[in-house]
C-alpha cells in the first residue's frame, strides 16, 4: 500500500526554484564580464592543462565584447541572490529546517557510505531520511559558497569603498581568484546535482516541486490465509 509522505514545505521549494534562474544569470553575466580579463589556467610546468576559456569557447556562446551587459546584470541580480540566500537561512533559522541541513557527528559517516553507494562498490542502501550524511554537507557548503561569494563579490566590485574587506582576503587580485573558484564550486555542484536527481527518480524530483512522496506503506501487514482445517 502507499502513502503520501510530506518532504518540503512551500518556502523551501520557492527558495530553491527562485535561485536556480538567478544562479543561472549571476554565472552567464559573470563570463561575460571575465572574457575582458581572463588569465586563470591549470597548468603543471610550461603544459596547460586548462584554460579557463579558450576564445573558441566565448565565440560559440557569442561572450565576446560584451563586457558593459554582463557588469549590468551581475549588479542586478547580486542583490537577488543576496535578498533570496538571506530570506532561505532565516526561515532554516526560524522554522527549525536547519536542524535537518547542518551536518552532525554521523554526516561524514553517512556520507562515505552514500558515495561508496553511488559508485557501486557498497550495496546496502544508505538510510531513507530528509537529507542524508553526504547532502547536509554538499547544501551546508553551498550556503557557506553562497556568502563566500557576496563577501567577495563586494570585494572585486568596491574596493575602495570596502578596503578594509579586500585586503581581508588578501587583495584585489586574490579576492577575484576566489570568487572564481567559488563559481567553479557552483558548476561542478550543479552537474553532480542533476546527476544525483536523476539516479534518485521521478519520486524525489516530485519532493522538491510538490512537497511530497509516494513511499509504501510498510506499516501495513497483509492478512494472511488462515491454515487449512485438518
């Protein structure tokens, strides 16, 4: 038998869903405004390893000279993503749902066994719950990347007016690495985001757009057939 089991509230879901359009133009605006100056690589003696991004990358998604649009819109939603991280952790604050995101002394634990799960080499299933071991540390420190990169943000955008703040982070040019790494950290969790909601199924997805989910009902026994009389 099943049963509709309740996963999120609504202020949760519209959190989640407002940030993921807002994310999305904070990472395009901010690769317009990096194609003016981009010197960042990985490179191990005089071989690249990669280059962050090669000119064939900004001409296929037409980056290129547009470094005036990308300021315009950065500035713009900087402050949507602020208002929207700043009203998410006061209602976890609030409402009691940081209780289910902060990491506890099994999280670690859990964690490792989700991923020795996910990559096959364990085959008990990690326990059911909210959020397991491995997503109250990846959302933890998505929240802390998020106010990471206001800090920085502010940094690179004034800092004449935030002085004290840029040199806190080791100047100008450090405080621009950081914020890209930070929007690396923010790409790499995205892809491995979508991957872990495809494995997981429609089931899951549907937690986050209705708030609930189908799960059996193993509270219920089956009568069994009475024995037969002799």
């Amino acid at each position: 038998m099943k049963k509709l089991v309740y996963k999120h509230p609504p202020a949760i879901r519209w959190f989640h869903w407002i940030n993921v359009p807002i994310l999305f133009v904070m990472i395009w605006s901010g690769t317009l405004i990096y194609w003016a100056y981009d010197p960042y690589k990985i490179q191990i003696g005089d071989t690249v390893l990669i280059q962050f991004f090669p000119d064939s990358f900004y001409q296929f998604f037409r980056l290129r000279r547009r470094l005036a649009e990308g300021m315009a819109w950065h500035f713009v939603f900087m402050w949507l993503f602020m208002l929207n991280g700043l009203l998410y952790v006061l209602y976890t604050l609030i409402f009691g749902e940081w209780r289910y995101l902060v990491p506890n002394r099994h999280s670690f634990r859990e964690a490792w066994q989700v991923t020795l799960h996910d990559l096959g080499l364990r085959k008990t299933a990690p326990p059911q719950v909210k959020y397991n071991g491995a997503q109250r540390i990846a959302y933890s420190a998505v929240i802390l990347m998020g106010f990471g990169s206001l800090l920085t943000g502010l940094a690179i955008y004034k800092p004449t007016q935030f002085a004290g703040l840029t040199g806190l982070l080791g100047g100008y040019e450090t405080a621009r690495l950081e914020h890209f790494i930070l929007t690396v950290g923010y790409v790499l969790f995205f892809f491995v985001h979508i991957a872990q909601v495809i494995r997981a199924g429609w089931n899951n997805f549907r937690g986050m757009v209705a708030g609930f989910e189908v799960q059996e009902d193993r509270s219920v026994v089956s009568p069994q057939p009475a024995d037969p009389q002799p």
